[in-house]
C-alpha cells in the first residue's frame, strides 16, 4: 500500500524523463537502429542506469544539504567552476534552442505540411513561453505526465503489433567489441538517453513538489526508478522499431519519416498518423522541459554569485529566469536558417554528453566527502558513477580524437 501510495505522488521523475526523451534521443536511436540493428541496445539501457545513478546522486547532495548543485560547485569547488558552467551553459542553451525548434518544426511539418519546417519552430517555441510563463507546476508536470504517456503508448502498440523475428535479441543486448568505428553515435545514444544537463534540473522541481529534506530521497528514488524505466523502454523501443521498418540507407529525420510511412503500410494508415503524433510528443516534451527548468540554472548562478544561499532565490519570477527563457526562445532561431535541422538535433545529443565526466566527478567528491556520513554514497552508487565518469570520459575522447 504504501508502495501505491508513493506512486500517486511521484512526478519530477516524469518531467526529468519526458525532458530528456527528446529530439537527441530519438534521433539516434533510430539512426543507430536503422544502421545497426540492434547492436548496441545495450547503449539504451547503461545510458538510462548511470543516468539514474547520477540523477539520485544530484537528489541525495540537495535533499541532503538543502543546497542546489550549482550552490555546491560554489561553495566547495574552485571559484571558476560555476564561472566555466555559466560559459558552457550559454553555449549550450544556443544550440539546443535551435535544435529543440528544429526537432518540433520537422515533426509538426511531417503531420501538417501546410507550414514550413521554420515556422512550425517558431510557433512552438512561443507556445512553450507562454506555457511557461502563466502556467503553474502542476499544470506543467501533468502536461508532461500526459506527454509521456502519449509518446510511451504510441512507441510500444507499433512494437507490439510488428513481428521482431528478425532480430536477434539475445546477441543484442551484448557490447560489439567491433562498435569502435561507431564511436560517435554510441556517444549519441547514451548521452541522448534521459538528457545532459537537464539532470540538473530535477533539484528544482523537487523543490515544487516540496521535497526538502533527506526523509524524501526514498521517494525520489522510486521516482527516477520509474522515470528511467521508461526512458529505457521508450529508447529500446525506437531502436528495434528503426532496425525493422526503416532502411539503413535513410539518415536523419527521414528514418522518423520511412518508419511511419512503413508502420502505416504494415499495420494500417493511422499508424503512420499515430506514430508522428508519438514523435511530435516526444520533442514537444522536451522542449517545454528545457524552457521550464534551465533558466533555473542561470537564476541560481545569479543568485549564487549575489551570495544567496537559499535555494528560492533561484526564482521563476526573477528577471534571470525570464531573461534566459528569452535566450533560449528567441536568438536560437537564427540557426534555423543553417538548413541543417537533423545534423543540429544530432550535434545536440553529441555535445550534451561531454557534461557527464564534469558532473561525474563533482558528485564523487561532493557525496563523498562533503556531505553528512549517513548520507553519501554506498559502494552501488560509487561504482555506477565511476563508470559514468570512465565511459563518458572515454567516449567524449574518442569523438574529439576521430
């Protein structure tokens, strides 16, 4: 009963998921899928893990400390860490604005072709400001909660009704030792997976559901368990839905493309309908996501940088967050004229993953010697963080060297 119980009150798991099952993950999933089979499912699944181990992490420091992560780098960390972070973030907000409108436009174009790929982008970003801005949490997280359930039900009734005969499961879920020359979009896949740098949102909307103090880790674990669950279920899914009804030789947003217009010929036509709604969903999701939760990150440096100690300093009302929403709504449009909307959603998923060793390894030492005795981690925890900190480390090497 009580186990039900925490399940009816769950929910930021469900906003850090629906925000991190976006348009990097989707889109290399399926390309990694329709290239390679699946091969390297296995990414899916250890991307979603560490994730969880990180995410738990980032919960355990703020649930523990009642500081954010960001007040923790500025506190017990060398003073040009958050300075570093606040350059990376700008950067990185840029590019993903761009990609996110991007992602939104080519699903929305591919359902009502009647606008453009641009204008389609531009019309969600401003929807997702609005939304942002005269919508309360709980409207934002039941938004989200329905979101996920739309791009869930729809990715899993396509699996369900193909037959997956064809693809050898067992080999699958085995790493390819000769996966070496697809260094690149293994990095994708696991660093698409449940997101980079919106894991550090999850403090935030913690702080929404009044999750405060250590008593309500338990609760936020079962909540990431199910988050990631389906993070990890909805990547898989993708991948073996590309590796049987998209060809190898479509790249980019048109595996999305040849995996409805096969979905719709093998099942029925609506499944092609369907399967795009499931898409749209999925980037829509993130974006909303983004849009709520990261002018968080460059209000809390504001405030940290003011001497704020307090957590509600990093305010939705404040001029930083509406100021950085404005960033991320508006300049980014300027990309879109680059004509490379898949190569920017997949460059996206790429650069997000060179965040993991960075916040790997702040965790490692934050849980581990800062924190209350009876709060940091346990040799699970140590262990998965590591192989965060190595594989990520490894694989963001490899593409800068290849």
């Amino acid at each position: 009963m009580k186990l039900l119980k925490n399940l009816t009150l769950i929910g930021p798991g469900f906003v850090v998921a629906a925000t991190g099952l976006g348009a990097g993950d989707l889109v290399a999933a399926a390309v990694s899928g329709a290239s390679l089979g699946g091969q390297i499912i296995w990414a899916v699944v250890f991307g979603a893990l560490i994730k969880l181990a990180l995410n738990e992490g980032l919960a355990r420091w703020q649930l523990s400390t009642g500081r954010s992560i960001l007040q923790g780098w500025q506190q017990h960390l060398p003073r040009w860490v958050n300075g570093y972070f606040m350059i990376y973030l700008l950067l990185w907000g840029f590019l993903v604005g761009a990609a996110l409108m991007a992602a939104c436009g080519l699903a929305a174009n591919a359902l009502f072709p009647q606008l453009s790929i641009n204008s389609w982008a531009v019309l969600h970003s401003l929807l997702a400001v609005l939304l942002v801005l005269f919508g309360r949490y709980s409207v934002f997280e039941s938004a989200m909660k329905v979101l996920i359930l739309l791009m869930f039900i729809t990715v899993m009734a396509a699996l369900a009704s193909l037959d997956l005969s064809g693809i050898n499961l067992q080999q699958s879920l085995l790493i390819d030792t000769g996966m070496q020359s697809h260094g690149n979009m293994v990095l994708a896949v696991i660093g698409g997976v449940g997101g980079s740098v919106t894991l550090l949102c999850y403090g935030y909307w913690m702080r929404e559901k009044a999750w405060h103090s250590s008593a309500a880790l338990p609760l936020a674990r079962i909540d990431l368990i199910v988050a990631y669950t389906i993070t990890a279920l909805f990547g898989v899914g993708i991948m073996l839905l590309a590796a049987k009804a998209a060809p190898a030789t479509i790249q980019g947003n048109q595996v999305l493309v040849a995996m409805a217009d096969e979905l719709g010929r093998t099942l029925s036509p609506a499944f092609r309908e369907v399967f795009l709604l499931g898409v749209w969903a999925a980037v829509f999701s993130s974006m909303l996501g983004v849009w709520q939760g990261v002018p968080y990150l460059f209000a809390d440096i504001m405030a940290t940088r003011n001497k704020s100690k307090q957590l509600a300093a990093a305010d939705q009302n404040s001029w930083a967050y509406r100021s950085f929403l404005g960033y991320l709504a508006l300049p980014p449009m300027l990309l879109l004229l680059l004509g490379k909307p898949v190569w920017l959603v997949m460059l996206y998923a790429v650069i997000g993953a060179f965040f993991m060793p960075f916040l790997a390894l702040t965790l490692l030492y934050l849980n581990n010697c800062i924190i209350a005795k009876t709060q940091r981690f346990g040799i699970g925890s140590n262990i998965l963080i590591a192989l965060a900190l190595i594989v990520f480390g490894f694989l963001s090497l490899q593409s800068l060297f290849n």
